[in-house]
C-alpha cells in the first residue's frame, strides 16, 4: 500500500488579507454622545513627544529647579525683609490694654532697640533674633479703622482673654476674612489670673472659639513666663507669611509720621512718612487714601529712619508735569458725536422757565379734542417740582415708567396703603414706648418684608393695570423666543452715562501692561516721605484715630467704568435688600457709597435683573466705580438711622465690563377658562382687543412646561383663544415674558470714612 500525500496550499507574496472583525474593541460616534451627555469634546493637540531622560538628566534638571526656586525666594525675602514686619494688634475683648502688651514685648528682649513714631507705633530691633518689627494698635471702635489696618499689615496679633470674647468679634474677623486675612498669631493675655491646672483647658476652649474663623489655627501663644515675649517675637519673625495679592500687587505705606502745610483756603499739602511695602512707587501715578480720595504727589524724600539719626533727607524725584497721571475720572462726551442733541444752557434756562405750566380744566367726560379749544386765559399755573418734570415730549411713556416703578418696588419711598393691622398690633407701655418709634419706618419695613416675600414667590409677575393700554405701559420691553440664545446688541440704545466711562478693548491685556508697569519707581523698602497735593483740610483735622494708609494706583484704576462684583450675604443680616438701595462698598483699598442693580450670576451673555438680594444668595451688583483690576474683595454695609452700618454681604470683583447686559422681566399671567384639546380660552391677561393683536408674535409659556402662541382675539374684553404643544390642565397658569434692558444710576460718592461696630446680639 502507498504513502498518501496531503495536498497543503503555501500562499505567495501576492496573498489577500482581509480585514478583521473588531469585536467591539472600539466605541462608536453614538456611543461616544450618549457617553459624553452633550459636553464638548477636548481634543489635545499633540506635541513634542519628551524623551525619556536618564538618571543623570534627571538630577540636573531637579537641580536646576531648587535652584530657580530659591533664588525666587531670597529675591522675594530680599525685598520683604527691608522693611520690618508690620504687625497690627487686634483686641478681641475691650478689657484687655493693648499698650500693656506690647511693653511686654518691648521689654522681652533686653538686647533690643525700641523707637515709638509720632502716630505711636513701636519699632523694635532685635540683635539676638536678627529681625525688625513695628507694633501697631488700632483704637477706637470704627471698624474701617481696624480693616484698614488689617489689609496692610503682614501678620496680625490676636490678642484675647480668659474672660472670653466680645460680642462684636464674629462682625471683625468675619469682614477681615472676607477682605483678605495676613498671617495670624493668637495669645492670650491674663492666663495668669487662672490656676495652673486651668491654663490648658482655657487654652483649648479658646481655640475651639476661634475655630470658627481661624480653622488653620495651630497654637495659642502666652505671655504670663519671662521668655514668653521672646517666642511671640521668634514666631512672628519665623512663621510663614501668606501672600494678599491685592495687597502685595500694590504700593502702599503705613502712615507713620504726618504733617499738614494749608497753603490755600481748605486744602493743603500732606506729608505721609513711612516704609513702602509691596511693589515699587511711580513718580508720576496717583495716590488713594482710603476715605478721602485720590491725589497728585509734589515729591518723594528719603526720609531718615527711626534709630538712625546720621542720614539725612533728600529728594529723591519730582514728578513730571507733563507725564503725570490726571486726576480726571470722567471721560468727556462729544455733544455731537452719535447725533447727540444735549441741550445748551441757553435751553436748560428755558426750560427752568417753563416748569410753571398752565393746566386746564377740563370739565368730566369732555375729550381730548375738544379740550384743545378751551381758550389759554382759563389755564392755571402749576410748578412741578423735579421729580414731576417730564423730560421728553412723550408724556405718556413718563407716566408708564413712574407705574413701572412703583409696580416693580424699585424705588424706596412708596406709600402704605394697607397698614392699620400692623399698627393696630403696636403694644403701648406706661414709659412712653411708642414715641420713640418711628412708624413710618415699621410701615416701610413691613411693606418691604411683603414685597420681598411676594417676589420670591412668583419671580417678577405684576398685574395687567386696567387703565392704561398694555402696549403703552410695556412699550419699552420685548419679547424673546429664548433667554439664552435670542441676540441683544450691547451697544444698543445706551443711556448718557456710558459716554462719560471708560472701557477697554481687552480688558485682561490692559491689565497686563498696569502691572507690568508697576515695578517702576521708588524701590519697595525705603523709607520715604511722600508730599500729597491738594487734601481738604478737613480730612486730616477731623482724621481722629484713623490710621492712614497711603495706596499707590496702577495705571487707569482712577478712571470711572461700570464694576460688576459677586456677593454673598453674609449671616449676620437676614432682611431683603432691593435693587437701587443706597449701601457702602469696600472695594479692595477703596470705599464708596453707591445703589447697586442686582442680577443673577449666571453663564451667558444676558443676566435676570433681581428686584431684591434675599438672604442667603448670591447676586451680581453693578455699579458705576473706579477702575479696580481683580482679584479685589467686596465688603457691603447697609447704613441705619442711628448712624451704624450692618454687614451685609461679602465678595469680590468679577469683571470691569459695561457691556455686560442685565434684562428686566415683566411675567403676565392668565388663567384658562376653556380647555379643548391643544387649544385653550385664555382670560385676565389683557383687557382689550388691541393689546392681544399687539403681543400676538410673543411666544406663551405655562407653570406646567407648556408651550404656544396667541391664535386670536375673541371679543372686545380680552379673551384670546391660544394654541399649546399639548392639552393644558385647568389649574395651569399662561404666562407671557416681557424684558427691556436697565442700566444702574450714577450715585457714586466717595466721601465714606466711619463705621461704628455693631452688636450682633
């Protein structure tokens, strides 16, 4: 029997491959969507591939980095060490005398040198720790006092007591956290009046006090032993600082010596003595202090330091009059650019002229058309007082904003009509209770509470008045098929305002080349005197305790733009606060009075107008302010009547934008009366048959998610039948959303200078 051969096939060069099935290796473009949920996808862009580095590539390039980053650090220490530690005392119990203490410091260290300045700070020298320090208190009870120490100082000394704390403590670190908290040193005072076998667990429910604030808080400091001074001295030198951009961005000097030289009526030149910390001194910027305003400096002197008599002063420069900074703030509009028609004065005297206008009577149920023939010698002369002026020839559009406003509880000042329950409920004592009371201020704050508490419940909904047309009342608003994607030019019909600011094509480059700029001038660290042109005398007079602290500006932060700052309330205030109420903002070194508008802090390129900031929110303000670049912290007061400020709300500076548009929303309401099938009968929305064909083209929205359009009128009453996307429910409410762009009011004032501290209890 033979050997059978198996007949094998050897593919060629030539041999057809397929492609192989990929066995749900991979994921598909829907699988990918349905993944990604509609987020956009990141495509890195490929780079240089790194080649992998060897072991010795490695270590040099590790230290080559210790070496950049130390040099980094000395560079910094280098010009932060020049001047000495400004350490700003804080007593956080009015029992507690902060002189005492720091004549316990002083006298701690033997070998030190110890000089007071004129405004009283203390300058101690220290041989053995090779370190310098300056103490200084804030006295009084002003809280703008005390921040203003807190934002320039680089550590600050907590100062408490075995007693406990004081009640307006929670008000002081709450708003010195908010605007920016240096490096902190917490000691207690009198631990020595406890017995010893007290001392740690005192210690510890201090701590658990300020945990609250100070959560990083690492260990309370004594002063009762003999070295106890020195390791409150070591610490402060030794622990790490933290870095306040807004102030280490800046120039400023703490006033330590001043003098005023009155060289005309009512103003003089100041002279500011002190070490410049932070960035470099231009010659020819502008200078603020905070409360009283901005300046031009005549000159810059080195000044003598404490403890060194032997040097003597000398001018360092003179700014440049023709390259010094203006003090002006407002740009100046051209009247006839834009078609602007801004009337002379020659017309604004006539028009003063014509505020006694002739009013005829015209007898009931007589028409416009035939009142027009009732003859001028019958007309009675009435003034107007400036509020009651019409500004324009459209009489009617005047009346319609004054109802606007007062629908919408804009304004402050509104009448109560509905108020004798609450003055009923007013309870009369034998001391005379009630004389003291101011009721119409319990009328306004009632009526508030209930305009307030209506606007939360059913978010900008007004009624459909009665007498005046629909189509004229909203005359100024618009429809929008979408909030978020339906265009609104930002430069359309701005108001007068907008010509006198100033605005940047790009705002984050400008900023930029401000900073850039900064590290020009005297070098940060010298002890210098600077010469201010042009104070009121009335500032430095009545100045008090105040410590003054001058802040050198960057370029165009003088300048007048619309500021718009996130805000949180803050929970020492629980009333509603309404749009276009007058507060007090502390804006990084800057304090000022203005009535913000409130608007929602949202993505996107349109924002809801908010009529009230309720407590426990977050808003956007929007004011007219100088040109602040971020980060800057926002504190917000609310003035009261007894001359006290409440802490209101805390944040920081979102953006420096005038373009940022904020749209006032207008939500009528109708109910159905007949529901069909997809259609329905809609009443109690307009009144008249005109004003339906008028809003025809704005698109309905109902409570439950509905959608539809009017179809058309149905009599003269105001019915409408409207088409929906689907039936409607009887208890469903139509909506239709109206929305006109509103800008804020220029009530910028910067004269702020006193905020006693209120008692939270």
């Amino acid at each position: 029997m033979g050997i059978d051969t198996v007949h094998e096939h050897r593919p060629g060069g030539l041999k057809q491959t397929n492609k192989l099935h990929k066995h749900g290796r991979h994921r598909s473009k829907g699988s990918l969507d349905r993944l990604n949920k509609g987020r956009a996808l990141v495509f890195k862009i490929p780079g240089r591939r790194q080649k992998d580095l060897s072991k010795e590539e490695r270590r040099n390039q590790a230290q080559q980095l210790r070496k950049h980053k130390r040099y980094e650090y000395l560079e910094k220490r280098r010009g932060f060490c020049e001047a000495p530690f400004l350490v700003g005392v804080i007593c956080l119990n009015s029992k507690i005398n902060a002189d005492e203490i720091v004549d316990a410091l002083k006298s701690s260290d033997p070998e030190a040198q110890t000089w007071f300045t004129p405004q009283g700070y203390l300058h101690l020298k220290s041989p053995r720790l090779k370190q310098k320090f300056t103490f200084a208190i804030s006295r009084g009870d002003n809280l703008f006092d005390k921040l203003d120490l807190l934002k320039v100082a680089t550590t600050v000394l907590l100062v408490t007591s075995v007693e406990g704390l004081d009640d307006d403590t929670d008000v002081i670190l709450s708003s010195a956290i908010s605007q920016g908290f240096p490096t902190v040193t917490v000691m207690v005072s009198d631990l020595h009046t406890l017995p010893q076998k007290k001392w740690q667990d005192t210690k510890n429910q201090i701590q658990k006090d300020l945990e609250h604030w100070l959560p990083d808080l690492d260990k309370i400091m004594t002063i009762d032993k003999s070295g106890d001074g020195l390791n409150i001295l070591r610490k402060l030198g030794v622990q790490k600082q933290k870095s306040v951009i807004q102030r280490d961005r800046r120039p400023h000097i703490l006033a330590e010596a001043l003098s005023f030289n009155e060289t005309e009526k009512d103003k003089g030149v100041l002279k500011v003595t002190g070490y410049l910390r932070g960035r470099h001194l231009s010659f020819n910027g502008l200078v603020h202090i905070p409360g009283w305003g901005d300046f031009q400096m005549l000159q810059i002197d080195s000044a003598p330091i404490p403890g060194d008599e032997l040097s003597e002063p000398h001018v360092l420069q003179i700014p440049d009059p023709e390259a010094q900074v203006s003090l002006e703030t407002e740009n100046k509009p051209d009247p006839m650019d834009a078609e602007q028609t801004w009337p002379t004065e020659e017309e604004l005297a006539d028009a003063e002229n014509e505020r006694k206008k002739k009013v005829k009577k015209i007898p009931h149920g007589m028409s416009d058309y035939q009142a027009a023939w009732i003859p001028d010698c019958d007309a009675v002369e009435v003034e107007y007082s400036d509020e009651e002026e019409d500004d324009g020839d459209d009489k009617s559009v005047e009346k319609m904003e004054a109802i606007e406003e007062k629908e919408s509880s804009d304004e402050e000042d509104i009448d109560i009509d509905d108020t004798a329950s609450a003055m009923s409920e007013v309870t009369i004592s034998p001391d005379k209770y009630d004389q003291q009371m101011d009721m119409d201020e319990e009328k306004s704050a009632l009526d508030k509470l209930k305009r307030a508490k209506e606007d939360e419940e059913f978010p900008d909904e007004i009624d459909t008045p009665h007498d005046i047309p629909a189509r004229e009342r909203f005359v100024k608003y618009r429809g929008l098929r979408s909030f978020r994607t339906s265009p609104w030019h930002p430069k359309e019909n701005l108001p007068y305002d907008y010509a006198r600011i100033f605005q940047f094509q790009n705002f984050k480059r400008t900023k930029a080349a401000a900073i850039a700029k900064a590290n020009i001038g005297v070098q940060a660290g010298s002890y210098i005197t600077v010469h201010i042109a042009d104070v009121p005398s009335i500032y430095f007079h009545t100045r008090g305790v105040q410590p003054i602290v001058l802040y050198g500006l960057l370029e165009h932060e003088h300048k007048m733009s619309v500021v718009n700052m996130v805000l949180k309330r803050s929970h020492h205030s629980d009333q509603p606060i309404a749009s276009k109420e007058p507060l007090v903002f502390q804006v990084g070194y800057r304090r000022f009075r203005a009535s913000p508008l409130f608007s929602q802090h949202t993505n996107g390129n349109k924002h809801k107008y908010e009529r009230f900031f309720q407590p426990e929110s977050t808003v956007v303000a929007t004011v007219y302010a100088p040109i602040i670049f971020p980060p800057a912290s926002v504190l917000v007061f609310k003035d009261n009547k007894d001359k006290t400020m409440d802490f209101v709300a805390h944040g920081s500076v979102l953006s420096v934008d005038p373009d940022r548009i904020i749209l006032k929303r207008v939500v009528l309401s109708g109910h159905p009366m007949k529901v069909l099938k997809r259609s329905a009968i809609i009443r109690f929305m307009f009144f008249n048959r005109e004003d339906i064909n008028w809003f025809k083209p704005v698109e309905l929205k109902t409570k439950y998610g509905r959608r539809g359009h009017i179809k058309e009128a149905l009599g003269t009453h105001g019915h409408m039948k409207c088409v929906f996307n689907s039936q409607l429910k009887s208890q469903d409410t139509v909506l239709l959303q109206l929305y006109k762009r509103v800008f804020p009011k220029w009530t910028y004032d910067p004269c702020v200078n006193f905020a006693p501290i209120m008692d939270t209890t």
